[in-house]
DNA sequence: GGCAACATGTAACTTGTTACATGATTCC
DNA sequence: GGAATCATGTAACAAGTTACATGTTGCC
C-alpha cells in the first residue's frame, strides 16, 4: 500500500531510473522506508499501467543505458492525495525484543553477543546520520523539501541514539543478574 | 521467518490456545512483534506438522471448547537454537517520515493534523506502558523471565518518549516556518 | 432478543525476500 | 582476464492483511 507512494515521493523531487530508485531505497529515504530491487522493478511497471508515471529510455556515454521515471500530473495529485490519508503508527518488530520474553529458555551468553552487536550497528548508524546531518544539513537556509528531511533525519538520530542507551544498559543489567 | 519464534517464545512460558496467543500478540509481546489471527492459526498448523507443538483439546465449562498448544521437546530445542542466531535491527517504516520528505508536494495542514495524531497515539502508548510497568513489575524481586520482560519494557517507553518529543519539536519547527 | 466475548478457521490478495539470470562498461 | 559497478529484470516463495464464515455462551 506504500512502497507505491514512496516511488512518488522520491520521484516528486527528480526523475529517477529504477537502479537510482533502488539507491535511493538502501540510503536516504530507505533510513525509514526500505525496498529491494524486484520490489521496486515490479512496483514502477505497476504505476506506469495506472498512468502516475511515464518512463523515457536515456542513453548513456560509458554506461548502459537506462530507464528514467517521471512523475505525471496524475501521479503529483495522486501524491497530494495520499497526504490527506490518516497513518497509523508503524508496528515494532523486533526479533532481539522478542528474545528477551523468553529469557530462561534462551542462550544467555549468545544474547549478551547479540547486544553487544546491535549496540554496535547502531553506533554505526548514528555515526553516519550525524555526518550525513553535518555535511548536508548544516546550512542556516535550507530549502522546505531539505527543512523536511532534516525533521526527519533528527527522528533518526534520536531513535540510534535511544538504541544505543539502552543496549548499554540492558547489558549492564544482565551482567549484574547472571 | 520468525512468527514461528515468537510463538515458540509464548509457549515456552505457558500452553496458549490461538486465541489467546492472538491476544498476546495483540498486546504483552505485540507490542514488539504484532500478528493477527489467520497467520497465527496458520503457523500452528505447520508447528503441529513439524513436531514443535502438540495440541489437546480442553472442554470448558460456560464457554465453548478450545484446542491448548504446547512446546515440545524438540520445540524447545528449536528455541533455543533459534536464540543463537544472529539478529539484523528491524527497518524503521513509517510513513510519517516519508512523507516530510515531500514537504513540498503533500497537504501541510493535513501533515500538521497526523503530527497531532501521533503525538496523542504514542502518549497514550507511553501511560499504557507505564501502567503495565506499575503494575505488573514494580516488586523488587523478579524472576529472571520478568526481568527480561521489564528490559523489553523499558525500550518501550523509551521509544514512545523519543516519539512524543520528537512530534512536539517537529511541530513547533513546522509552524515556524510555514 | 441482541450484543459482546469466546473460539477457530478459509480464501483471496498484497507485500516483501531470495535466488537466478543477463549483459554492458571500467579499472586493475 | 577478472572484479566491481551499472542496469534491468523474472520466478518462486514467504509473510502479512482483509474479508468472509461459523458457531457458542453469558449477560442485559
């Protein structure tokens, strides 16, 4: 229901081909919505049929050539239009949550790796968001389109950073009660 | 890959119907990994085919019949097994996020009403959490199975007051500039 | 009698992942 | 010659949602 609307809004920004679509999913915008390739392949053909998107055939010097979207006037409203609909808070899944509700049948010392590895990568992840915050945001005029994504960058930032705390915190408490 | 797990994880603790595993997967362990009924009367038939549960029907009196699951050995074993492997953070998906990332082409007003909106859903959020946390695990000592629990817990309310704050400031920054 | 909660399921569909498949160009 | 990156796809499968379907019991 939403992977549609995400190729529309990255879309909405520039014209895109499904291999920079694909980039786009794995970084910046894939921080808080993800999609792979066959997804995304499968999906363009889709909004292509329903006339949001029109596709030109670019080609290039030194690379192959390459498919590049662009949005129609029918897919900017349909993009408006997917604005006004209510969203309902994501659901939290977390397989490293659901370890700990089952504390006395699991692998004790493999749970305390396994913290320790996520509080690793999300060490990591904030790292990145910080630089990407420093390199990209650090301007005191930003445009409305960058004002949005920085709101949304600071969310991300926060998040990696709560992940952090308490993975910190979990391995202290667990440390102390083995 | 893995409501497969967190059914094995409820069944460790105690024998659940599917219902009352769609319960605690509507709330308790929901909060962390969410499924709804056909899925998980779907995955108990194929546990029961595997050889990780066995089912025995309970008659009850003044309500109607119902068919109580349990781990067995070979259910635990997987369990445990389970616990060993390595777990990837979960995606972040949220909507709300991607669409600050068109903040020129979506409907302001109607994004500043879903700010509105997810600020009461996650506050709600945060005092059923506390609740929970008053109520069910305030005791000084608690079985090493609570504890866990409580870890779990305590990432909740976390995340719910990251997302509070977060709403409030993202619509402060948003008013200011409109 | 009607509603809420209990209890269990199927069918159809959408979404998402993994593995496979192909071929171009650049750089070492 | 081989690896990396560019570029686009298909096929098969797994996971998840929504709508439909059925019947019980307790309570007002």
């Amino acid at each position: 229901m939403a992977l549609e609307h995400a190729i529309l809004v990255c879309l909405s920004e520039q014209d895109l081909s499904g291999y920079d679509l694909a980039k786009q999913f794995d970084t910046s915008i894939g921080f808080f919505w993800h999609a792979s390739h066959p997804q995304i392949y499968r999906e363009l053909r889709k909004l292509k049929d329903q006339g949001l998107l029109v596709s030109t055939d670019h080609s290039q010097v030194g690379k192959p050539n390459k498919t590049v979207y662009s949005l129609t006037d029918t897919g900017r409203e349909a993009l408006f239009a997917w604005s006004q609909r209510a969203v309902e808070p994501p659901a939290v899944k977390d397989e490293l949550l659901v370890r700990l509700y089952a504390l006395d049948d699991i692998d004790r010392p493999a749970l305390m790796a396994q913290l320790h590895d996520r509080l690793e990568k999300h060490q990591e992840r904030l790292r990145q968001y910080r630089r990407i915050k420093e390199t990209q945001y650090a301007s005191p005029d930003l445009s409305s389109r960058q004002q949005g994504k920085l709101i949304a960058l600071e969310m991300g930032i926060r998040y990696e950073e709560n992940w952090v705390s308490w993975c910190e915190e979990a391995l202290e408490t667990l440390t102390n009660r083995a």
